[in-house]
C-alpha cells in the first residue's frame, strides 16, 4: 500500500482508506454485512474483479476486515467488518451528509439500488414525533424498494415492500431521496416526477438531520 510518509493521523488514515473505492466496499460491508465477493461486486457497479480482490486483501492486512471460509451451502468466502472496520461508520456518515450538497443532479449514467435508498432515512434522517404512533413508509425509486418504519422514536430501514404502508413515496431517486433528505420539499418533489399516496402527514415527523457550526 501506497504511504504519504507523514507522521500525522489524517495522512495515516488516508494510507489505509484513501485509494479509490475502498470506502465504498466499507459501505457495502456496513449495509450488507457479512458478503460473498460476488456479493459485494454486485453492491460495486464499475469495479473491475480483479481491483476487488486486490482492495479485499488490502484491507485484509491493514486489520479492517475478516475473511472467513463459510460452510455449505455458501462454500465461499465470506468478508466481513472488523471492529477497526465498523469504527469508519460515523465517518461514512459524516461523508454522506456533506456529500447530500452535491446530489442536486442526477446524472443519467448514475447507478442506484436498493441499499442506497434504504441507508440514506436511516443515516439521514431522525423522528420529529418519537412519542407517536409506528408508522410504514414504502419508498420505490428506479425500480428499487426500501422500507421505512418509524417506531420507538427511531427511523428503521430495510430492503424490500411493506405489506400495508402508511405512505407510499414513488419517483426518480433525485425526487425520492431529495425530500428525505431536506433537500427539495413535496412541491418541487412533485414536479420532479414523485407520487406520494397515503398518509402525507407522515413527511413532517421525518426530519432531516442538520449540524450546527462548529
């Protein structure tokens, strides 16, 4: 691996972390979990293999992540976080939530799924009404479908449809993670090509996550 040789934690951190895509495979291995390799190429549209396999064994040997042989049926690897490599989650979202200022455009070449759509209310996003009642949100935005659940004065996530939402919001991701995030309000979400069906009274108590100056 690549070093500045600097005797600073800023640049001993970027000596493991800083190549291009290994954040990236950090997240993956966050919202995944435990993965395969195919798994984790899936989560990595534009990853060649090989440059996979060689950030793997990169982050391998600097201690972030485990490889384990996993059992039948699997038979394959199995890659997963060290508690060195869960550590880097408050700095992914730090990350993302600056990164949100630089989401106005939605480039046509831009891929998007399913885990993107799902982390972005968890990590993004807190309950204005901790006291109220639980509450389903289905999110649907380029094919992709996520679920919100807001109970217990928290914001949950996962893949997948909800049986009977509250409140179903439908569009392209730009529309969709927009007025998760704070970013577009319903109006303007709206004219962006979003549906939003059911339960709108439920948009207020997703409050977006801010932080206050230093």
């Amino acid at each position: 691996m690549r070093s500045y040789g600097q005797y600073c934690s800023i640049a001993r951190g970027l000596d493991v972390i800083g190549d291009r895509w290994t954040l990236l495979i950090v997240r993956e291995l966050l919202l995944q979990g435990p993965s395969r390799f195919t798994e984790l190429k899936r989560g990595l549209p534009g990853i060649a293999t090989n440059l996979l396999s060689t950030r793997l064994k990169e982050l391998e040997a600097a201690g972030l992540i485990t490889r384990e042989e996993a059992p039948p049926p699997i038979a394959t690897a199995l890659y997963q976080l060290s508690e060195t490599g869960h550590a880097l989650q408050p700095v992914l979202k730090e990350i993302g939530l600056w990164g949100l200022r630089f989401m106005v455009d939605e480039r046509p070449d831009d891929a998007f799924q399913a885990q993107w759509l799902a982390y972005a209310p968890a990590w993004f996003t807190t309950d204005a009404e901790p006291d109220g009642p639980p509450a389903v949100i289905q999110l649907v935005a380029d094919g992709e479908l996520a679920v919100i659940e807001l109970r217990n004065g928290r914001v949950h996530t996962r893949l997948g449809r909800a049986t009977d939402p509250d409140l179903t919001l439908e569009g392209p991701p730009r529309s969709v993670l927009g007025l998760l995030t704070g970013k577009i309000d319903l109006d303007l979400a709206t004219q962006l090509g979003l549906t939003a069906t059911g339960r709108l009274d439920l948009l207020p108590r997703l409050r977006p996550v801010t932080r206050q100056p230093a």
